[in-house]
C-alpha cells in the first residue's frame, strides 16, 4: 500500500503508460487497499453476460482499474501530465498544485 496519495476522486489524470497511454479522463474510484484507479473511458473491458431475470444479457462494457503508477495529474493550464506537490496557504490551508505551471489543484 503506497503510504502518500496525490490522487482523488473527481481529479483529471493522463494515461502515462499502458494500452491507453495519452488519453484522459476522471477518476471515479480510487481503491487504496490495491493502489488502484477506476478512471472513467480508460480500460474499458466488455464481458459478456447471460440474460437473467434482473438483465437481458448481451456485452456490458465497464472500466477495470488501472494501478496508480499508471497515471499523473493534467495540468490545470495546459492539460499536460505533471507532478504534485504539497504546499500551505496563508491561511493555513494545505493544498496540491502543479509542479509544472504552480497552478492549484484542489478547489
């Protein structure tokens, strides 16, 4: 388990390795115990699934995880891969931004 996480719910990350290097998209799930990702378009995967009573079967679509490693932030500016840093406000307030252009990444 990694011990610092610079990702969350909700933030746009790019695909720096992989089937889906280069494409974007947003994290929807991010499960610690297996330092992974579910980011909403990247590796999808169709399973093909018999008709029950609750469905009626065919190919459903979903996105597997992808590990953590596997992704960076996009940069704020310029959509751009970067790293994140940690640094306080003024106001006291600890928050990430971008390595790459110093913008803020949390709200």
């Amino acid at each position: 388990m990694l011990q610092s996480w610079k990702v969350k719910k909700g933030d746009r990350v790019v695909v720096i390795a992989g089937k889906d290097k280069g494409k974007m998209g947003e994290i929807t799930q991010v499960l610690r115990t297996d330092g992974r990702v579910v980011v909403s378009g990247i590796n999808v995967q169709a399973k093909h699934q018999k008709p029950s009573m609750g469905n009626a079967g065919g190919i459903v679509r979903k996105e597997a995880p992808i590990h953590v490693s596997n992704v960076m932030h996009a940069d704020p500016k310029d959509d751009k891969p970067t790293r994140v840093g940690m640094k306080n406000l003024e106001n006291g307030r600890k928050v990430r931004y971008a390595k790459r252009s110093g913008e803020i990444i949390d709200k």
